[in-house]
C-alpha cells in the first residue's frame, strides 16, 4: 500500500497516529483508494475542547474580512483543483464522472454563495421611538456566530454536501467539527484541506471519523456543542436529535419518496428524459430522487413505454467513464436489499417493465415497476436506489392523496400543459418545493431545501444554513439626543 494516500487525524494540537485505519474502497472495483485514521474518545475530547476554547476567547474570533478572504481563495483552490477533486470524487462515491464534475461545480458556486450571503447580509433594527417607553432609544443589530457546529455528513454528494455544511460554518465565524460519512470520507479530508490551504487556521475546521458509533454520538451530544447539523437517514438523524444537549440546536435532513403527478395533457417529449434523470442519476441515491409517479390513465402505458426504454438506454457501468451514465451503488448490501424490495414488488402483482437485476460490480440495471402494491415497500419507502414506480390513476384527487398518504414529506413535481391544473395540483401536494414542469431532484444552491414531516427539521440552502449557524444580537442605545 505504499502509494495510496493516507490521511491522519486532522484534529488541531494533537501529536499522535490513530491505531484505528479505515481503508477507503471503490464502490466500483472494491480497491483500497486511501486510508484514513479514526479517532477514538480521547481524540474526540480534543477536538472538542479546541474548538470551544477557541469559541470562548471572542477577542480571537476571525472577522468577516479575514472569512471572506478564506472563502474567496479556497475558491481559488478548489478551481485549480476541480477536475482531480471530482475524479477523486467519483472514484470513492460511485457517481459518474459527467455528475461529479457538476457537483464539483456547484461546490465552488456554493462557497462563492458563502462569500456572496456575508457581503450582502444586513440584519434589521429593532424600531424605537414610537411610544413613550421607547424613546430617546436606538437599536443595533449584529450577527455573532452561534458557537461550535458539528457536522455530519452523507455519502451521496462527498463534495457539495461538506460545502453547504462547513462553508456556512466558516462563513458565520464558527469552529466546526465536520464528520463526513465513512463511506466517501476522503472529499471531505481533501476540501478541509483546502480550507487550511486558504488561510483558515486548523482550530476553525477539524474532520473526524469516530471509530464507531458511541464515539461519534458523544460529539454530536456533547454540550458544548451549540448547532448540529445532520445529512443522512431519519432513523439516525431523529434518535441522535432526541440526544442533543439542553440548548443544541439542529438542522435535520432525510430522505422522501419523492412523487410526480402526471396529467393527460403533459409534453412527454419534454416530461420523460427529466425524469429519467431524476430518478436514475446516481443511481436513485438521492434524498429527492423520483421514486412515485402518478399517471393518468390515458397516458399511463405509454409513460411506462417510454420510460423503459429511456432506463434501457442508459449507459452503466465505470465512474470513471466519461460514457457512464449510471454508476454503482455504495455498498454491496444495498444491492441485495434493493433485489429484495423489487422482487416483493413483483410478488404483490407489480409489473416488472424493465431492468431488477444485478449487475457485476454493484451496478443494478435501472428499473421500471408498473403499479405495485401500496404495501409494498416501493410504494411506502425511500429505494435509494435506481428504481422508479408508475400508478395509473382516473381520479385527480385521489392520486394526490396518495402521494400525500406517506409520513414524508421534501419535493414533489408536476407535469402539465394546463396552468390551472398544475397550480392546483401544486397546492394541494404536501411538498416543501413543488417543481411544474421539472423532476423532483432540481436544486439549485441558494434555494431553501426542507424536508417536512420524517423528512427532516429546518431548511437547507446556503443563505438559510446560514442564518441558522449565528444569532442576532440586539444593541439598544439610550441617549437623550435621540428624539
């Protein structure tokens, strides 16, 4: 193993190698790509007493000027380095290449949102002067950082997930403890890196990979901590919400079971390769990938039609491909658990129209299913996986029932020639963001992005990861000048 790279403990003051090494492998060919140390508890206590220490000293907190200038030259690096850091990406991910260079895309545009959010941010006074009790009185307002943020990360987007996650911190004048997943550590370690590279002192951002699961509970519930954010299933993320300290606040995000209403009218020239992509692209790994489409009758057959042969077309295989349009999933045990989900769909009287079947190398060929059963998990739960249900429907209303009938609850789309239609479709969806015209999966980065319901708590997006990560702190001046 003497040319893949290995990366230490990247907790600031700490001289010593971890005897704990996660191997990092392709997803793809399960290769060791790096190696990387784990931190047990001890190691956890240091980074946390850095970084509060460091909060508790205000006179040593980074000013704006000095977080803008990180932020613009880490964005100067990571341009440098954007074609290495999204092949890197992909070989560790599973995304293909054409994805990852546009994830690496929009991480730089998200930490230019970062610069952007802080030079453009004015907080609103408080009026005085407008009763007896308030005059001869004016208010200041300033935004002050919340505190030490700790970060948990998924593996679906290794690059723009640590973005929207450590860019804010830094943007808010925070120290951040950033835990990506053990999955795709290694864009994390690299873009932290890069932090540092920029001018950010090591106490500011610090990277962990608890060597298991008490370990990294304690971080996240240790009270030292004043904002947890969280990327990833709602099992954990809601349990690990129900263990935060008095005073942690949290911002959730989780997955859906992402629905589409189709109506008779829609443009399924232009309806079928977005949804294509919105439910194959990274391979359904996706908190909003398309997963249920409701359909008209009088269309629903050749949705399915058409779907199909669009799944069929799709190139599978290689990341590293530039001709790879779909990659592998994470693990191997995704790809049983995906076969089983089908397969009970099949059992329950689903129509199987294209693909469930595995592939070598942990690919699954992406897979249409033609009305499953309600009960089945297709129907109820998050695939996360390159799998798509079509139900045909005759009645409006009741479709839209059911893509309501789930206890989750992120983005939700509609497909529709008719303005009116479309506009009561959209109001009556339990949707955070409904998208007219467009998949499920459409985000750009400074839009707010919220799961309701199981789907998380709070809202994601640069300008609103933000605000979250500082508080308004109130100045009220008295002075007999003032009228």
């Amino acid at each position: 193993m003497a040319d893949i790279q290995h990366f230490p403990l990247m907790i600031a003051n700490l001289d010593k190698k971890s005897e704990h090494i996660l191997e990092v492998k392709s997803p793809f060919n399960e290769q060791v790509i790096a190696t990387a140390e784990k931190a047990d508890e001890s190691d956890i206590e240091q980074a946390l007493t850095t970084a509060s220490r460091l909060f508790t000293d205000r006179r040593n907190w980074l000013p704006v000027s000095a977080r803008l200038s990180i932020l613009e030259r880490a964005i100067q690096l990571m341009e440098a380095r954007a074609e290495e850091l999204a092949s890197d990406s992909a070989n560790e991910g599973g995304k293909p290449l054409v994805d990852s260079r546009v994830e690496m895309t929009r991480c730089i545009d998200s930490i230019r949102l970062c610069v952007d959010s802080l030079r453009s941010e004015t907080p609103t006074a408080v009026p005085m002067g407008i009763n007896p009790a308030s005059q001869h009185r004016l208010t200041l307002m300033k935004k002050e950082p919340i505190g030490v943020v700790v970060a948990v990360s998924a593996f679906n987007h290794p690059l723009n997930l640590i973005a929207h996650q450590v860019g804010p911190a830094i943007a808010a004048g925070c120290p951040v403890i950033v835990k990506p997943a053990d999955d795709t550590p290694l864009s994390c370690l690299r873009l932290v890196e890069i932090f540092h590279q920029a001018g950010l002192p090591a106490e500011w951002c610090q990277a962990v990979l608890p060597i298991n699961h008490q370990v990294a509970e304690k971080l996240v519930t240790d009270p030292r901590v004043a904002f947890f954010s969280f990327i990833g299933s709602a099992k954990v993320g809601w349990y690990l919400r129900s263990k935060l300290a008095p005073g942690t606040r949290c911002a959730l995000e989780h997955g859906g079971v992402a629905p589409v209403v189709i109506t008779e009218n829609a443009d399924l020239e232009k309806a079928i390769p977005a949804l294509a992509k919105g439910a194959f692209y990274h391979a359904g790994q996706v908190c909003v990938s398309v997963q249920r489409i409701f359909v008209h009758e009088s269309i629903a057959r050749e949705v399915a039609r058409q779907l199909s042969a669009a799944a069929k077309a799709l190139i599978v295989g290689d990341p590293l491909s530039n001709q790879t349009e779909v990659g592998p999933l994470i693990r191997a045990s995704e790809i049983v658990r995906i076969t089983s989900w089908v397969q009970e769909a099949v059992d329950m009287g689903a129509e199987l129209l294209h693909g469930g079947q595995s592939l070598l190398n942990n690919c699954y060929v992406p897979t249409v299913l033609y009305n499953p059963s309600p009960k089945s998990k297709v129907s109820h739960s998050e695939i996360f996986g390159p799998v798509v249900c079509i139900y045909p429907y005759n009645d409006l209303d009741q479709a839209i029932a059911s893509a309501n009938s789930l206890d989750v609850a992120f983005q939700a789309s509609v497909y529709s020639q008719d303005i009116d239609q479309a506009m009561y479709i959209s109001d009556q969806l339990a949707a955070s963001a409904v998208m007219i015209n467009e998949h499920t999966a459409f985000r750009v980065d400074w839009m707010p992005f919220a799961g309701l319901k199981h789907s998380g708590l709070g809202t994601g997006g640069i300008p609103y990861t933000i605000e979250d990560m500082q508080i308004d702190k109130m100045i009220v001046i008295t002075s007999k000048g003032l009228q």
